[in-house]
C-alpha cells in the first residue's frame, strides 16, 4: 500500500495520477493541475532537408557549404530528436505518478 511521502500527511488515500486525472470531470480546476505533459511536435524535415541540400551542393562542386549544410542538418535532427526524448521522459514520469487525495500533492 502506497502513503503519502509527506511528512505532514503520510495519508493512505493516494490513486494513479493518470487515473485520477482520467475521472475528473472537464469543468474541474485540477483537470488543467494535473493534466499530462503536451505530446511533442516534433519534424524531421528541416533536418532532412539540410542534408538532401548539403548532398546536391557537394556534387554541384561547393563541398564545404555543402559539408557545412550536412551538419547543420544531423544537428538540428538530433536536437529534434533530443527534446522527442526529454518530453517522452515527462510523460513516463506523469504515467507513473500518485496523487494524494488528502494533501493534494504528487509523487
């Protein structure tokens, strides 16, 4: 059985945060309190883009512009790729909370 980690609470009355938030009805306050990280929007295609670019002035003969685009575009898709990953850990982090129902805090 779960309690409450605070030490002015240590209730037993805590449920899943994803499921608390779940059963709330959409008028309530804490709907927008507890909701859940924004999924991200993330594109590749800038990233793409760069390289495709880099690849065609290469053989057009400007092969450092070209190198210069190519890394631009691997950079800027791993920084895409990096914040996929930083939002997803917020998300597992949210599905694996508690809420406590006495104290209203989360853990």
């Amino acid at each position: 059985m779960i309690a409450c980690p605070s030490p002015k609470c240590s209730s037993p009355n805590v449920a899943d945060l994803p499921h608390y938030w779940q059963s709330l009805p959409s008028e309530s306050p804490l709907k927008a309190k507890y909701a859940p990280p924004a999924r991200p929007k993330a594109s590749y295609w800038a990233a793409v883009a760069g390289i495709v670019a880099g690849v065609l002035v290469i053989t057009g003969g400007g092969v450092l512009l070209g190198l210069l685009l190519i890394v631009g575009g691997a950079g800027w898709g791993a920084v895409v790729y990096k914040a996929v990953q930083w939002a997803e850990a917020q998300r597992a982090a949210w599905e694996s909370s508690h809420v406590c129902l006495a104290c209203t805090g989360t853990f």
